[in-house]
C-alpha cells in the first residue's frame, strides 16, 4: 500500500491503490477457481477452441470465384502459371513444355480400333530400333583404370568391343594362307585403354632412361680432368726427389716400369678426401657468404660514410653559387653584442631592445639572396 499524503495528489493515490486491490483481488479469485473446478480449456467444448473454415472447398465453386475474379480483373494483372496449377481451371490452360510436346505420344483418337493395334506395334519397333542405333556402352558405368587394383584392372573389358576389327586384303596379309585368317589389325582412330600393368611398365621405362643420363654425366664428368690439386702440389716434389740421376739418365731401350695400380680401398679413400675437400671449400663459401650478410649494416654505413664528403662538396659549390650572386652587395656581419648579467636591470619587462626587426630581417634576406636591391641610377630621370 502506498502512503497517502497531504495536498493536491490524495485523490490520485487513492484511486491507483483501490485498482492496485482490485487486480489483485480478481488474480486470487481465479488462481482458486482453478484450483477447484479445473481449467477452462478442459471445460470448453471443441468447437469453442479450435476455428473451423465454412468457406465452400468444392471446385466448381472454386472456378465460379476464379473466373468472377477474372471478369473483375480482366484489365488487370495476368494469371500466373503456379496459380493455375494450385486452382485447376478448364478455361484457363497453361502453356506447354517443348520438351513434353516432341515427347509425347501420337495421339489415337482419330485411328479406328482395328488399327490402333497395328499402329502401337510399329511405335514399339520404332523406339527398339533407336535404342539399339544407340548401343549398350552407355547402359555401362564408367571407371576409372588408375584407381583398380592391379589384380582387377582387366575386368570389365567391354571397351574391346567397340573396336572394330578390319579384315586386310589378301596382298597385305603376311604369311597366311587360304585356310589361316589373316592379321587383323585395329583401324588407327581406335580408342586405348592400358592395363594398370602397362602404366607401371611405361613409367619404369621413363625413369631408368633418366637415371641412365644422369649415370652418364656423372662417369663423363669424373673422366675429364680437373686439375691439380692440392694434394697433388704437395706430392710432386716428393716424387721428383725420389727419382736418381741414373733412373733418368737411362736411354730408350731401358724398360718402361708400369704405374703401380691402387686397389679399391685406396681409390675409395682418395674419392673420399677429395668429396671432404669439396665440402670445406662449400663450407668455408656459406660461412663467408653468412658473414657478409651479418655484416650488412656495416656496409651501408660505409657506404654512407664514402658518399658523406661528395655530398659535403655539392653543399659547398651551392654556398659559392650564392656567395658569387651576391657578392657585389656583401653585407658585413653585424658584431653580436651580448649585455652581462650586471649590466641587466631587475625587471626585464623595462629593458630597451637593440635593433630593428625589419632591418635584420632584410639583410637576411639580402644574405639568401631572396631581396635583390636595385642598381644605382648614374643618370637623371626623364
């Protein structure tokens, strides 16, 4: 309950408390209602609950409004299709498909009944003969060959079929005779479908024809002669102090001793120590190569510093360029005068400025060269 109060607004709050009461009364009282009888819904009979259509479903009816609204609306919209096929009507006819029109049927209103019999076996025999025309390859589904299993890549050979075998002429047959058929070989337009055999066998043959070359480069690359190496270098001088006066001196019928020839385990730690030179020189080029990249900033800074004086000279020539401009009017320098911190006066608000804004401020200019004063004039003017 709310308080009353004195003044203007007791009338109000009295009025909005007794309807506060009273929906509350009225709450209580159904809530006890229900309680004891039930729910209305459960009371209701089911023509109170639920709405029943007394609007005529019949179709001739249906049409009667369909064509009344059409003379009303003659002038007005068109019918669509779909309203046509929701509501049926005779008077109305929707316009037919291009399809269903070359597909249908003749018609055998107009054939007499003893002929109509004739008649629909030849439409039977017609629509066999275009089916066979077709052929039984498109009744077959497809496959793919890749994806069957080797085992099970020939099944399903309805493709050799279609193929058609040509019988050659007795000159081009080789070595048949009269009772042996001849070769027959398949026209060249014919279509190939390879076993998943054949394509392992064809991709065989790809690779080993590359390994082959690369095989080959690499035994020429090994035969041509590279150099001396620095191994060699250092060995050379063993050698020539092995070798004695006599050996050398001998004539040419002394006998020729043949090169002493290394076994396998020699040849393989002398291919060895060459592939681990080769190695360190690629290591020591990255390693090389990596510090260069390291040292990037470096490099630009030097960079910057070498181009530093050709860009202090450029400054240079432009000052010289200004100063030769103006150097017929040279304005002296003005001496800076600074006053000592005795010399100034308590309140700096009262102290006397020296100088004048606009005479500094166009010999600044005149320096620049942006002010450019006129020439003297030698003669009287007119």
């Amino acid at each position: 309950m709310v308080k009353v109060k004195k003044g203007t607004a007791k009338k109000r709050i009295k009025r909005a408390n007794a309807a506060i009461e009273k929906i509350e009364d009225d709450a209580l009282a159904a809530e006890a209602e229900v309680r004891a009888v039930g729910t209305k819904a459960e009371q209701a009979k089911d023509s109170e609950l639920f709405f029943t259509d007394k609007q005529p479903t019949g179709k001739e009816e249906l049409r009667t409004k369909l064509s009344r609204d059409e003379k009303r609306n003659r002038r007005g919209r068109k019918v669509l299709w779909s309203e046509v096929a929701l509501i049926p009507n005779d008077n109305i006819k929707a316009i037919p498909s291009e399809k269903q029109f070359k597909a249908a049927k003749p018609s055998k209103d107009g054939i007499p009944k003893a002929d109509q019999k004739r008649v629909k076996k030849s439409i039977a025999k017609e629509t066999w003969t275009q089916r066979k025309k077709i052929g039984p390859s498109q009744s077959r589904n497809s496959y793919d060959v890749w994806s069957v299993p080797e085992e099970d890549a020939d099944v399903g050979n309805w493709w050799k079929l279609q193929v058609k075998k040509k019988n050659l002429p007795l000159d081009d047959k080789q070595g048949a005779s009269g009772s042996q058929a001849g070769d027959q070989v398949a026209p060249p337009g014919a279509s190939i479908n390879p076993s998943f055999s054949d394509h392992q066998n064809l991709l065989g043959e790809a690779v080993s024809q590359v390994v082959r070359r690369e095989h080959e480069r690499n035994w020429v690359r090994e035969k041509l002669y590279v150099g001396e190496t620095e191994h060699d270098k250092a060995t050379i001088p063993q050698h020539l102090a092995e070798i004695t006066p006599d050996k050398a001196e001998d004539g040419p019928g002394s006998a020729k001793t043949n090169p002493e020839k290394k076994t396998r385990t020699e040849r393989n730690r002398e291919m060895r120590r060459k592939r681990s030179e080769q190695e360190s020189e690629l290591r020591k080029a990255k390693r090389k190569l990596r510090g260069d990249v390291e040292r990037i900033h470096e490099i630009e800074k030097e960079i910057e510093e070498s181009a530093r004086p050709d860009a202090d000279k450029v400054k240079k020539m432009r000052r010289e360029v200004v100063r030769r401009r103006i150097a017929g009017r040279k304005v002296p320098d003005r001496e800076i005068t600074v006053p000592l911190t005795e010399e100034l006066g308590k309140d700096l608000r009262r102290a006397k400025v020296k100088g004048n804004l606009v005479r500094d401020r166009f010999v600044s200019l005149q320096r620049r060269g942006f002010a450019i004063t006129a020439r003297k004039r030698t003669g009287q003017l007119k």
